[in-house]
C-alpha cells in the first residue's frame, strides 16, 4: 500500500497530485472523522475499509469533499 511507505515518499506523492490538480488547492472549510467506508482515500488511492478511520473534508471554491485516510491527511 502507498500509505506503508516511507512518510516522505507519500509526502511527495500528494505534492505532485496537488500540482496536476488531483487534489484541490483550496482551504479546506470543514472536516470530521469517520470510519472508512470501503471507497478509495484521495491521497494514496487505496481504500479505506470499515475498520480504519477517515477524514472527509469539504474544500472551499470547488464545493467538493475528499476523503482520507488519517495518515494521509496529516501529510
């Protein structure tokens, strides 16, 4: 999985998809903790199952919701 490699590799990763725009730029206007609900976290692309925390955060400008893993977001 993407999330078990090294933190700095996984750092680099969610830089490169902010700057091709796979991720949004914009600040974030409102986030909570969930559990994972089997769909695939927007940083690392992985799934995130039942069993695993998540954070979904809704993002200003774009009106969009992207959801993560807990270790990816802290990325």
């Amino acid at each position: 999985m993407l999330r078990d490699m090294e933190p700095d590799l996984l750092h680099d990763i969610v830089r490169h998809r902010l700057q091709e725009r796979r991720l949004p730029l914009s600040h974030a206007i409102g986030f909570r903790e969930t559990r994972g609900d089997g769909r695939p976290c927007d940083a690392c692309e992985e799934p995130i199952s039942p069993k695993e925390r998540a954070v979904l955060v809704m993002v200003s400008l774009e009106w969009l919701s992207v959801r993560f893993h807990v270790d990816c977001y802290k990325v």
